[in-house]
C-alpha cells in the first residue's frame, strides 16, 4: 500500500525518521526502507511517498516524484 506524507524528522547518521501523513498520523521508518529508495538525504517538510506492507511497516521511502520501485 502506498500513502504520501512530509516528512517530519531524518536522523543522517542512523538513516531513520518519521513521516507525517496527511490525516496527522506520525508514521517511522527504518534505516533499511530509506536505503530501498535510493535516497541520499531527507530535509523536514519534504514531501515523500511511504510504501507498506500488509503489516503497515514501512518498506520503501521515495521522493513523490520518483517512480514507485519493483
């Protein structure tokens, strides 16, 4: 499942952060679902693409502009 937020903090030395998604839920992520993205940085406000799993964890974080991967 894919969903779009802003992102809301990024932490460059561990590659983790959270998302806020536009009906004001705070959503984290993993270190490994920013590296699924091919991103370099993150900045606050950023606008981002989450994909989920069935579980609702975080798999992949992507710029809105990219194309989805796989």
């Amino acid at each position: 499942m894919s969903v779009q937020g802003t992102v809301r903090q990024f932490a460059r030395e561990s590659r983790d952060g959270s998302v806020l998604l536009d009906d004001g839920s705070d959503v984290p992520f993993s270190a490994a679902a920013f590296d699924a993205g091919g991103l370099l940085l993150l900045r606050p406000g950023q606008r981002v693409r989450l994909e989920r799993d069935a579980a609702g964890e975080v798999t992949l974080v992507t710029i809105v502009t990219f194309p989805g991967v796989g």
